[in-house]
C-alpha cells in the first residue's frame, strides 16, 4: 500500500517544488487559446453561445479584491506569528477556536464531517474536474473550458505555491492522517473554486427562479467543506478562511475575465454571429 502511494508523493513534491513556474505556463497556454479564440481557430472549439444569465463585472471584481485582502491579513498574521516560539496573535486565537470546536466533539457529528470532508478530496476534486473539463470539450464550449480550467488548476497551484511559502504545520492530534503544510486549506479552496464553477456553468443553463438556489447550495457546499477540515483538526480556522478567500477570489476574476471576452471589451473580445441561448 505505501509502495502504491509512492508515485503520489513523488508527484506532489514535484508539483509543490515547480507549482509557480507551471501556474505561469498556465496562465501563457489560457492567454494563447484565447488569442486563437479570437481568430476562430480551431473553429470546431468556439461554439459558446452568449448566455443571458451574467454575473455582475464591478461585484465579481470586489469580491476578488476582498478576497485578496482577506488571504493578504491571514497570511501576513501567521507570518508574524512563526516570529514567536509561543503561540500569539492569530495563532493563539486559531488554538482556542480548535480547542472551542473540537473538545469533546459528538461522534455523529465526527462521522458527519468525516463524510463530508470527501467533498474536498484530491482525488474525488480530480476526477470531477476532468469529468467536466471532458464534457465542455465534448459540448465544444470552448470559453466555459478555459474558465473551468483557469479557475480549478489554477487555484490548485496557488495553494501549492502559499503552502511551500508559509510552511505551516498542521494542528496536533487531527482526527485524520494528513500530509504537507498546512496555510492554506487546500480543500476549502478547492470546493470554493469548484462549486463556484459548478454554479456558475448550471445557472448559464438554468431558468432564472432556479439561479439563487444553486448559488446558495455551492456556498453551503464549500463552507460545509471547510468547517469540516476544522472540526477534524486538519486545519485551523484560518487556514479554511484563507482557503475560501483564495479559491473564491481567483474564481470570481476568472469569471471577470471570462464574462469579458463572453461579451466584449476584454482578450478575444464576443463572436460574431452568435446566437442568444443559455448554454
């Protein structure tokens, strides 16, 4: 079992020590396809049809911004807080949240979160993300493709790039056998970015009344997920907070951009002849 395990850990600690220059090379390949985009090649992949479901650009563009300063408080506080052999500062306040959450922590509701704590799984987050990104390219929704991928490996590798920066370790005692660092949450940025996605991609396809609901259903999803991570000790608090403000705010200026060169004014700019249908 652990020989099996093996390649895995190889290929994390390959992606942990490279996760910047791929994150990068994501961004260029984005940036090329968009430019092919715009000149309509290949032409099989750009059949994206302008949806009039559309999420406000100013609101999507605070919430990143938000987020930004979110993450940037987190981090700069358990970055000062390493300053220190005794806990302080936001990590004295992370151990008396874990200490509130999880001291004597009912069985159904450790069966609860150990369930649903799966959500957040690399593996399960994996094979979803491929499953989707396969069927958009089957559907030939080519914008939708670039910004599912843009956002879910995106965030993947930002979560890589912060966890080698800030070389967090992870709460003692944790109710489930974790690896790596801990700052920030790769699960709660994950579920973030991915049921945001989600959301995003059902509600362009959905009746309005239907809109809020979905959108309300990814953020229990994602906050479910989160919590879930500390009440099993995984994380702290402010690791799952700066999860979701990493996961959320990338995910809300891939969804700026890509509303952008949906409907003009940014890279690729909209098709012409595109006809009006929620897809």
């Amino acid at each position: 079992m652990l020989a099996a395990a093996a390649p895995l850990v190889s290929m994390a600690h390959w992606l942990d020590r490279h996760a910047l220059w791929l994150q990068l090379l994501l961004l260029l390949a984005v940036a090329g396809l968009l430019y092919l985009r715009m000149r309509q090649k290949p032409a099989w992949l750009w059949h994206d049809r302008t949806a009039p479901y559309r999420l406000p650009g100013g609101r999507l563009l605070w919430a990143a911004g938000l987020a930004a300063a979110v993450f940037g408080l987190l981090a700069a506080g358990i970055h000062q807080s390493h300053a220190s052999s005794a806990p302080h500062g936001l990590a004295a306040l992370d151990l008396a949240v874990q200490r509130a959450l999880t001291g004597g922590l009912p069985s159904a509701w450790e069966s609860l979160a150990r369930g649903w704590t799966l959500l957040g799984d690399l593996r399960a987050m994996g094979l979803l993300g491929v499953a989707v990104a396969l069927w958009l390219l089957w559907q030939r929704q080519g914008l939708q493709l670039l910004a599912w991928v843009a956002a879910v490996a995106g965030t993947g590798l930002w979560v890589r790039c912060t966890k080698g920066w800030m070389e967090r370790a992870r709460p003692l005692g944790g109710l489930v056998h974790e690896s790596g660092f801990s700052f920030p949450s790769g699960h709660s940025a994950g579920t973030a970015a991915i049921f945001g996605m989600l959301a995003w991609l059902a509600a362009r396809r959905l009746p309005p009344g239907w809109q809020g609901p979905v959108l309300a259903a990814a953020a229990v999803l994602a906050l479910g997920t989160a919590l879930s991570r500390v009440l099993l000790s995984a994380h702290y608090a402010s690791d799952v907070l700066a999860g979701l403000a990493l996961g959320g705010g990338w995910t809300a200026l891939v969804l700026w951009a890509a509303d952008r060169a949906e409907h003009g004014g940014g890279p690729g700019g909209s098709l012409p002849g595109r006809a009006q249908s929620p897809v």
